[in-house]
C-alpha cells in the first residue's frame, strides 16, 4: 500500500550479511494488504554487499529506510531502528523472514481492537534450507501460557512469543525502556516480560510467518548463554515484582556477549532437518542423513532414521511407527 501519510506500522528489519536474503524478507513487509508498512533496515556493518543492496532498495521506495551502522550485533540494531519508528505499531522480521500477505492487518486489528493488549504473535513456519517445510512453530496455549509464564518468572518455565512473529505498541515499548543494550543475546525475552508487565497479549493460531532454520542462529550457538540470560531476566522480573529496581542484575548482564562462540555443527543441523522431514513422511530427509553420516560415519541415529527414511511412509504408518 503506498501513500504519504503516517505508516500504520513500523516493520524493523536488523541485517548483517544477509545480501542474498533480504530482498525477499523487505518485498515480504511491502506488500502486506490493507495497511500503509514503513521498513526500516538497520545494516549491522555488513561486509558482503548487504549495504549496496539496502540502498538500491530505498532509493526505488519511498517506503524503506536504511540505516547503515558499526558491527555491533542484533540488539543494537533494533535499539537504532525502533527509535525510528513513526507508527504506532511496530513489528519484527529478521533478514530471510517472510511475513505472509495479511499478517500485519489481522495482528494490528487484534491490537486496535483491544486497547488493553500490548503486544500480538502468530505461528510460523520453519523451512529447511532448500525452503522445505520442516516443521509448523504451534503455540496451541498462548497467549495465555505467554502472560502466566513471563510474569511468574520461573526459569524452568518461562517462554514466550517467537521473536520475528510479533507486533506491538510502541508507546508501550517506549514506556518499558525498549531492547536494552547490555542484552547481546536474549534482548526479546527481556522485552516481552517487562511487555507483559503493561497489558495482555494476543496470539493468532495460524502460520503468518515463515522463517528458515539455520545452524548458525544464537540460540544453537550461544545455549549456554542463553540459559544463563534467561535466568538473570527471571530475577530481574522478581525484583520489579518486589517494587524494586533491577539496574543490580545489568553489569552481569553487559558480561554475558560474544566472544565463547560455539562453532556450528552442520552434521547435527543436517540431523535436526532430516528428522524433521521424516517425520512428516518427506523423502527429502535421505539427502541429509547421508550429508550427516558422511561427517560421522559412525552415528547411530543417522543410520537407523535414514533406514526409517527407505519404508513408505503408508506401511510405516499402518504399523504405528514413528520418526
């Protein structure tokens, strides 16, 4: 939808060498119906052409604006693009994301329609790296678990919305104090407890979204990192909760970066794809069975699923198997 008036939503993209993605994943937030989308996209000191990309993008729409920074991850890219937001709803897309047409228009009613609710998600996609669909991200008891979980701050239970899924208010956002810059990692669960702490969420029960699985995402990289975040955003939570500040649990935070970086392990991605696939009876999933044993010839668990992956799926349904 194009125009010159105020965006009704404020899509923030961050983007660090990502030259050959984020076309698709800009083109995606265009051309969302029924609303008038603003894109921003914060280049995180990019080094592959990702910059010229953005540029050529902008300079042929009106509509997307490129910020061009110093390498200095996620977080502090969205701290730059979130403080550029015009609309009064802003929403999240990583670079490969792709939001499907009527995303943004059924998250902002829900958000339009409840002025008490602060922040909508929706299920996702996940595809394998050929664009297979791997895997469908269900949320079947939020937004509810969402809300319960954040506020109760438990490490063992906390969770909440799949962070390139949301859309929420940015006055709201403003008034929490936004993505905090010491969280190098695990900067949308602090987000979304002190969201939490302000208004209900929404969740739409319907893949809106589709992300592709990478071995080389924070989470498979950084697990120890992450639990170690989750933790402190847990007592930071109880400390609000008490009327007290949280600024104590910050420098441990500001600790907590890159630097211990675990290498991705393409045999264990080519296993986590394979059965993915073989669980939804896609004969796809050989190719990266034999890709993992050709890593380790010796793995057990490849050689039993890649013989599961030679049995048609209707005999091996008709036996009760199972991937």
């Amino acid at each position: 939808m194009s125009g010159g008036g105020e965006p009704d939503v404020s899509m923030v993209i961050g983007a660090f060498d990502c030259a050959g993605d984020v076309q698709r994943t800009i083109e995606s937030a265009l051309a969302q119906e029924g609303l008038c989308v603003e894109v921003i996209v914060v280049d995180d000191g990019s080094t592959d052409g990702t910059a010229a990309v953005l540029d050529t993008i902008a300079c042929h729409d009106h509509r997307v604006r490129t910020v061009h920074v110093p390498h200095g991850g996620l977080t502090r890219a969205l701290v730059v693009g979130c403080g550029l937001a015009r609309a009064p709803f802003i929403a999240r897309l990583d670079a490969g994301d792709v939001a499907l047409p009527d995303r943004l228009q059924r998250q902002v009613a829900l958000l339009r329609g409840d002025p008490e609710m602060v922040l909508v998600s929706c299920d996702a996609e996940l595809l394998g790296p050929a664009g297979e669909l791997i895997h469908v991200l269900e949320f079947p008891e939020a937004p509810r678990q969402f809300e319960q979980t954040l506020r109760a701050a438990d490490p063992r239970t906390i969770c909440g919305p799949s962070h390139p899924t949301v859309v929420f208010r940015r006055r709201t956002y403003e008034t929490v104090g936004g993505y905090r810059p010491e969280f190098y990692f695990a900067q949308d669960l602090d987000l979304w407890t002190r969201l939490a702490e302000r208004g209900s969420f929404g969740h739409i029960h319907e893949p809106l979204c589709r992300y592709q699985f990478s071995a080389t995402n924070i989470s498979a990289r950084y697990r120890p990192e992450q639990h170690a975040l989750r933790d402190l955003i847990c007592e930071a939570t109880a400390a609000r909760k008490q009327g007290l500040g949280d600024g104590h649990v910050l420098p441990r935070v500001r600790a907590i970066g890159p630097g211990r970086e675990k290498p991705a392990a393409a045999t264990d991605a080519d296993y986590f794809v394979g059965s993915c696939l073989l669980k939804r009876g896609d004969r796809r999933s050989r190719r990266y069975f034999l890709r993992s044993l050709a890593a380790r010839p010796f793995h057990a668990a490849s050689w039993a699923k890649l013989l599961l992956s030679l049995v048609p799926p209707t005999l091996l349904h008709s036996r009760g198997g199972h991937a």
